[in-house]
C-alpha cells in the first residue's frame, strides 16, 4: 500500500457521520502534509476505558475528537471488533475536541488552532517524516539499534519482528521464535480469546495472561513454566497480532514480558509483566 | 437550512466513492471560501446526455468529474431519480476532469490549478456572493427587475415565484397564476410522468409537452387551448417543480414559453417553445 492509498482509505472511513467526516477532511486537506501520518477511528485505551477517536496523529501522540453532543453508544457487536483491533494505550497522549454543535466559523476557527498545534509539534526536534515504506522495515530498526513502544512499531510479518533480531528469514509462520539471550522468547501472540488460547493483555498493557482454554493443556503449560522444564524462557519479546485500522494485519511491538512466578497458577495461567518498553535490535 | 449544515450535508454525499470524496473535500476546503456555492452530485444534460458531474460550482457555472478509469454504470432505478431531480443544462459549461489514476502529487497539483481557476473567476466582473437566505428570496429578484436561466433561479415554494410578479401570497398551492400581462400565466409543472400529466422537457429546455395521461382529457385539455376556449393563454412562465440536491422541493425558473400552435395536437399535446430565458419581475 502506497501513501495515496493509505491516505484515500483512511479518510473515506469518516464517512458515515458527516460531522466527523467535515472536521478529519479539513484537517487533513488544510494541514496538506504528507510527512504526518494520520489514522483514523483508532482504538485507545484510557484510565476511563477503551474508545475510539477520529483522528490520530501517532508521530504526536495526538488525538482529535469530534463531539457531536451526544456520546457514542457502543454496539454489542463491537466488542470483538475492539478485542482484534490495534489499541493505542493513550494514557499519556493528547486529545483535542471539537464542538461541531458550534457555528461553522468556530468550528474553521478550532481546527485552524489544531493546524497550528500540529505545525508546532512538527518544529520540535526529534520529528521523524512519516515514510510508508520504512516504517514496516527490519532495516530502520535495526539502523536505529532499538524497538521502542513509545515510537508505535509494528511489522506486517512475523518474520520481519524476528529479523531485527538476528534472524535472516524470507518466512516464518510460529508464533515463538529464538533471540540472541537464551534467555529470551520472541513471542507473537493473539492477546484476546481465540478459541486455543484465552490471553489477554491489560489496558495499561503492563500485564499479559495466557492461558489455554483446554483445562488439562492450560494445566500442563502453566507446571511447565514454573518448574522450567524443556528450557522454558521467563522472558518475551512481545510482539501482538492485531488488526490494523484498514483490516490489514500487524505485530505491535509490545515490550519486555517477565514471567511472575508468584501470580501465575493454574487457575489463572501464565502472568507476564511489561519490565521493558524499549529492546535493542541484532543485524544478522 | 443554514450554510453549515448545507455545506456539510453536500460534502457528506460523496462518501460512496472514495477518490471522489478525497477530491471533492479537498478542493472546498483548500478554496475554504463559503461566498462560492457548491453542489456534488451534480444532474446536468449535455449534447452527449444526462449524467452526473461531482462538484458543481453554479456561480462559475463551471463543473469538476473525478475520473476513476471507469465509467459509471447507470442502474436503472436511476432514471426514476433523474426524472424528478434538479437538472442542470451544462452545455455550455466548462467541465474540469481530474483523473485519480494518477500519483497523488499529481492529484493534488491538479486540484491547486482547479482552486486558482475558480479565484480567478471570482475575480471577474459580476461575481455575487453566496447569500443562502437571499437566494431563494423572492426581494433579491424583485431588486435586480428581472429573472433569468443564466443565474440559476430556483425557489423553495409557488408563492415565493408569484411574488415576484405582483402577488403577495403568504400561501399558495395551485400550479398555475395570474400575471400581470393577461396574455401570460405563471405555471409549476413536474416535467416529468406523474401519474396525472405526462409532462416532459428536452434536455435543451427549449421544449415542454404537456399531455394528460387520461386521453379523454388530453383531447380536450388541448382543444380548448387550440381553440383558446375558457380564455386559455399562449405564453407560459416555467418554474418546474424538482428535488433539489439534499431531497428538497424547488421550483426552478426555466424561461417564458409560448404554446406552437402547428406542433401540438391531440397525440402529441400541447407544444410549448421557450422564447425568452429571462422576464421581468414586478413588486406588489
């Protein structure tokens, strides 16, 4: 997918509120930007839970809202849709709202403001241009010696997660792959209940639980773990399969996962906790 | 309807096709000018036939069609759409093509040329700004002391059309009115089949028939006019009832006809030919 498209199909994903489509439209068009890349409808987790907002803007950690004055009602239906879904812990990020119950004037007036902000953000040292074909690319985090939650990484494959770290795959389909620590596991699982696992990740995403929906195997994997038999690893790279915002599949880099001995059992599974947000990369 | 929720209403309708979305957002927000009128989704009749154009600028009288490599396939449910629509004569339109194949900095090249056309013709001579409220009022064509097909005359009820020649109606319902000169009647017909009337116009405007469905009628319908019994008039001012853009009612000024005698008989019906594309108005 080229920027045009990616550009096209996130902006054709506002259209069935037309406030919401007004305001992301004329902020993208006036910003008229293509070193910013921009998502549309991203899911997000906050303190107050998980929600949607129109507009993203992930190199600011900067998030739009169109109020419409009255709240979104979220369909039953939803739910798996989120649980799949590329969710953006947005505990720290900025949001902007926009009345669109306001006259056009003020509501021209706040995204001129919005513009601004962003053209601000953009002056700031540390800017780094949106650039569609390397962001899913082994090669810039390699370059750039580490993977870091804050910078949002995610790879369209599962062999180009393994790739930033010494491996040389042309294909890898497992979801466990070797890293240069012995100590470490390259994990790249589904964090929602999927019908052989039941993991989950926390909104803070700090703790993952994985836990098979077979009593006995859940039973066995969790004994294996603990007693750390058949060379077990207490430590995942955690890289999570997700939905992207246009259907496509990535692997989100989530962080260093630990596993907690005290918490796990084999009522609850396996309990891992974020003690990394940022991992180095290996060339091979 | 104020122009907030015009303008964001128009923009909303383009949300089936997305290049064509991409391209009509990004020209009225990078023009960013609400003293220009714009209408999407477009009827208008050409010498090659009727279609649809994307972006319509009446006030330039000029049109923009996003060119997806394909032709539009009319679905037949669509006739009965066009029928009653509000159809606009482009033959004499300046008709800009964008085609979306192509990069998007080319894309967007093109719509900067097509935003500095439309300033300049602004510029011209005999720009009238955008006034939703005064558009459709009948003291704004009572002021200039006339009304034409060239401006894009339409208004949102009969009375309103009668006022400008020398009626004050708070309310009126009947398709046709006194005028002024005896030998004119004011008339709001559907120039289309209606059940009733089996009306129709050519894409020209320059000819009406009308014929009564009821043949028995029609005969007599067109006697009496032959014979100019019940004091029948020959000379018609047309405004021809239509849906406007958003599903609303209008009455849209198509010009002075007079009955052609020769061409109209009891198989074809009555025959009207436009002799003049604009008329006085008259205060009350």
């Amino acid at each position: 997918m080229d920027k045009k498209e990616f550009i096209i199909r996130q902006l054709a994903r506002t259209s069935n509120k037309k406030y919401e489509a007004y305001v992301v439209n004329r902020i993208v068009h006036l910003l008229d930007d293509i070193s910013i890349k921009f998502i549309t409808q991203q899911y997000v987790t906050r303190p107050e839970g998980r929600a949607l907002t129109d507009l993203f803007f992930p190199q600011f950690n900067l998030h739009v809202e169109v109020d419409e004055g009255q709240h979104y009602i979220k369909k039953n239906t939803e739910k798996d849709i989120i649980r799949e879904s590329d969710i953006v812990n947005a505990t720290n990020h900025k949001i902007i709202r926009v009345d669109v119950t306001r006259p056009l004037e003020e509501i021209n007036q706040k995204i001129n403001e919005i513009i601004e902000n962003i053209r601000m953000l953009k002056n700031y040292i540390g800017f780094i241009p949106w650039d569609i074909d390397s962001e899913f690319n082994t090669e810039t985090y390699i370059k750039k010696g580490y993977i870091s939650v804050s910078d949002n990484v995610a790879f369209r494959t599962i062999k180009d997660a393994c790739n930033c770290f010494g491996h040389n795959y042309t294909g890898y389909q497992r979801a466990g792959a070797t890293h240069p620590d012995n100590d470490i596991m390259l994990w790249f699982p589904k964090l929602y209940p999927n019908g052989v696992w039941d993991n989950q990740i926390s909104d803070d995403e700090e703790t993952i639980i994985e836990r098979n929906v077979n009593a006995e195997i859940a039973r066995e994997h969790v004994v294996s773990h603990l007693e750390k038999q058949k060379g077990e690893k207490y430590k995942r790279i955690v890289f999570a399969r997700v939905k992207g915002s246009l259907g496509d599949v990535l692997y989100r880099f989530r962080g260093l996962y630990e596993l907690d001995l005290k918490a796990s059992n084999e009522i609850i599974g396996l309990v891992w906790r974020r003690v990394l947000s940022r991992v180095k990369t290996y060339s091979h």
